[in-house]
C-alpha cells in the first residue's frame, strides 16, 4: 500500500483531508509543521505528500530539498490560490498543487494517479527482482546483457505514452515487446491490438485502421468502426510499418499529430486516445531512402527507438531460451524430457538466422521427435544433428534382435569416430554415460 504524508497546521483541515486519502487506498501520517514533516520523512519515504504552502517554521515548498522527485510525488496545497506561485512551484519539482476549498473530484483524480504510478513502479521492480532470479522480464526470457538494456528502455518507456519503434531482424521478439511495454503501461486493461500492414491487403488497411462510414464504398454496406475506435485508451501495435502504402502514412501521421480519426466517408473526427508502437525488421532510414517509408512519419514514430538484437549477440540466453520452450513443452504435454549437454552446445554454437522464432521451432520439432532425452540426433543437420562423420552404412538384417542392432550401430559409429567416444555419444545422440555403460554391457572398454 502507497504511503501519504499529509502536511497543514489547520487541524480542522488536516484529519479530515487525511482520513479521505487513506479511503482511497494509502496509509497516512500527518505533520503539522516543517518540522514534524522533515521527521516523518526521515523514518519513512512517502509515495505522496500533501502540503500546505504556509506552515508555521517555514514554506511548504522547502521541503522539496528533502525528497527524491523519483519516488515521492508532491501535491501542494494552497489558500492563497495564486497562478505565480503555482507556477513556480511546478518549475521546482512539485508535481501538483490544490486550491483551498479543496475539489474533491481534483483530489481523486490526484490521488488515483499516484496510485496507478505505484502499482507499475510496484510491478517493474517485481520483474527487475525476478530478472536478477530467473533471468526473464515478464514474459521474455533472456538475462545477457544485450537484453537488461532492452528490459531498461522497457521500464523507461512504458508508464509514457510515448510512441515506440521496434527495429530488429525477423524472431527478435518484437511483437512480444510491444505486448510488454502495453502491460506495464496505464493502458493495460484496454485493448492491445496488432496489425501487420504487410499481412493484410493495402486496400483494407485503411478502413481497418481508421473505419468506414456505411455506403462510403461499394461493399461498406455498414459502418465500421476502425482499430483506433475499437483500441480506445488502449495500444494499437503496427507491424512492418514499412509496408503501408504511402498515401495512408500521411493519413497515419495525420491521426497521431491530431489524436483524432476520420472513418473513410466521414464528415466528423472523432476523438482518439490510442498508443502506437510500430515495428520493422528493416532500417528505417533505408525504408526512407527507398520511399518506403515518409521521413516525416519515421520521426513521429521514432520518439523512443528500441532496437532488439539478434540471437547470436545474447550468448547464454540461447540455452535459457531453449529450456524455457522445453519448459513450456513439457507442462503442455505432460512430459520430462531434458535436453542434452551436447544438444544445448550444438545450439549455442549455431547463428541463428530465423532468432528466437527459429529457436522456439526447432525446440519443438526435436521434442517430437525424442523420447526422453532430446539429443543432437533430434537436431536438423545444419544445427550440426545425427550425420555420421563419413557416409559408411551398417548392414542390418530383418530378424536379428533389437539389442543387436543397437550393439553394432554402436561399435560401427564408434569405430567411424576414430574411438572418440564423446564425439560417438554425440552422433548418436545419446549421452557419455549411456554409452560407456552400453560398452560396459558389451563388456568393452
Ligand atoms: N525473449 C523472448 N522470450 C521468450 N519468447 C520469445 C522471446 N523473444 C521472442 N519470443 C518468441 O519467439 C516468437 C517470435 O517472436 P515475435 O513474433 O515477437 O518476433 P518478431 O520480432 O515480431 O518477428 P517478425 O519480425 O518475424 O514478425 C514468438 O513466439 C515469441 O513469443
Ligand atoms: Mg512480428
């Protein structure tokens, strides 16, 4: 629960506003000096302090030397309902301030909006502690350094309603990002709606995005409210921005400048309170340079850039990554399959040009195909999977047991590999130990 210091030397004033900050939600205490206010402070940092401009050792506004504006907000409060003064006390960090007879609505909306910001405060420094645990950010996954700069701007950008623009090469975990900038954003309860411009046809865009009036075009047989009505208080999320057609990004840019929307044959704009966060997984200043995006739009846009890198520049994250999709895999089917040492180092080392797309596939096409142990056999060649090191072929006849089948395959490969066992277990995807016992069995060295 947020804590409120509330500071007056009117009593009659004092308890009451006290008690009706506590009924929305904060735990109080109250001072009625400069003095008394400075102790409080001292023993326990406030989310909120009302204050009184006057106060009988001094002026409100001087407590603001005492407080880190990062982690306490300042309402003033004042009898003397002067612009100069309110003025000035907002160019020195108070972050609003309240006239005497106090409006009670003011007061809420005040009061809410400090609670909103202590709930995601609350919940980034939840997510930072579990990152620090477990190495993941919400739902992404990923500790490497590369990706705690990422979680960083995540954490700036989203209480703001700034634009962002996701750049990154295709499987970075764009669209995942932009999902969590909407879930640590005041707009999380209001939809989040993804469009990809290169998905649907360049006629549609238009009449999904901004709506159609009905009769406005031959088909448009009713009115349709476009995805900035239907995203209200929420974030629209427009993938491969790049691939709207020119004309609607001077519409698109329109919409953003204005924060209002026309449906295609409307006569009336409609107020719009939407987030846009878009993304590419080409550069934007190429996308310029070859007309495929305006300039004009790209800067619009690029208020906050945030770039996502690739797999291959998130060192460890590649095993994490993978055992997080086997995780998935396992409790969605009722397994336990594990991944072995040979199998993670084969993936650690591959580039990964489809990136966590690629990554996430690959787990689960090796699932399928292992038993209990997934093995660098269950890999795709190009991950370095089951090819033996020469083309030699092991004749097996229909009839003899599997144990011996299993027998020679084993002593074939290990002769094939020179006698490297690791190398051996490796090819046939089955762990050192498991073939030093199966040696053992064959009573082999
Ligand atoms: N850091 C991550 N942690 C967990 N899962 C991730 C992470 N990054 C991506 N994924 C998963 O990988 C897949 C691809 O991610 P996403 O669709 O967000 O990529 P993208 O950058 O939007 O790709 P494209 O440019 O091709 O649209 C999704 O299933 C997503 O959930
Ligand atoms: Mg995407």
């Amino acid at each position: 629960m947020p804590h409120a210091l509330v500071v007056d030397d009117d009593a009659n004033f004092l308890l009451p506003l006290a008690e009706l900050v506590e009924r929305e939600g904060f735990s109080t205490s109250v001072a009625s000096s400069l003095h008394d206010a400075r102790m409080l402070i001292g023993s326990r940092t406030p989310d909120l302090i009302l204050i009184d401009l006057f106060l009988p050792d001094g002026k409100g506004l001087d407590l603001l030397a005492d407080l880190d504006s990062t982690t306490t907000e300042v309402v003033l409060i004042t009898g003397h309902a002067s612009v100069d003064t309110a003025v000035q006390a907002l160019r020195q960090g108070v972050s609003d301030y309240l006239t005497k007879p106090l409006d009670i609505q003011r007061l809420k909306t005040v009061l809410t909006n400090v609670l909103r910001a202590h709930a995601l405060r609350e919940e980034v420094d939840t997510l930072r502690a579990e990152l620090r645990r477990l190495g993941r950010f919400g739902s992404l996954v990923g500790a490497s350094a590369a990706m705690q700069k990422v979680y960083d701007a995540i954490a700036r950008v989203a209480p703001t309603d700034a634009t962002v623009l996701l750049t990154g090469e295709s499987g970075t975990g764009k669209e995942l990002v932009a999902e969590t900038v909407h879930a640590l954003s005041r707009r999380r309860q209001a939809p989040f709606l993804p469009l990809n411009c290169g998905a649907i046809s360049p006629s549609l865009i238009e009449s999904e995005l901004f709506g159609h009036e009905r009769g406005s075009f031959t088909g448009a047989d009713r009115t349709h409210r476009g995805y900035f009505e239907r995203a209200a208080g929420g974030t629209i999320f427009l993938d491969e921005i790049t691939e709207m057609p020119f004309e609607l990004q001077v519409k698109l840019l329109r919409v953003l400048e204005t924060a209002t929307v026309l449906r295609i044959g409307g006569e009336q704009t409609l107020p719009v309170d939407v987030r846009v966060i878009a993304a590419s997984n080409r550069q934007p200043d190429d996308a310029v340079s070859h007309g495929k995006l305006r300039e004009d739009l790209l800067y619009r846009l690029k208020v906050f850039p945030l770039h996502l890198p690739p797999l291959c520049e998130r060192g460890d994250d590649v095993e994490l990554l993978a055992q997080h999709f086997l995780a998935q895999l396992n409790k969605a089917e009722g397994t336990a399959k594990v991944l072995t040492r040979a199998a993670l180092q084969r993936m650690r080392m591959h580039r990964w040009p489809g990136n966590v797309r690629e990554l996430k596939n690959l787990v689960h096409h090796a699932f399928i195909l292992a038993d209990e142990e997934i093995g660098v056999d269950c890999l795709p060649a190009e991950i370095g999977g089951a090819e033996p090191p020469s083309g030699a072929s092991l004749h097996l006849k229909v009839g003899m047991s599997l144990a011996d089948a299993d027998r020679r395959l084993i002593l074939a490969t290990l002769s094939e590999c020179g006698g490297d066992k690791r190398k051996a277990a490796d090819v046939l995807g089955i762990s050192l130990k498991t073939l030093y016992n199966r040696l053992k069995a064959y009573q082999l060295p």
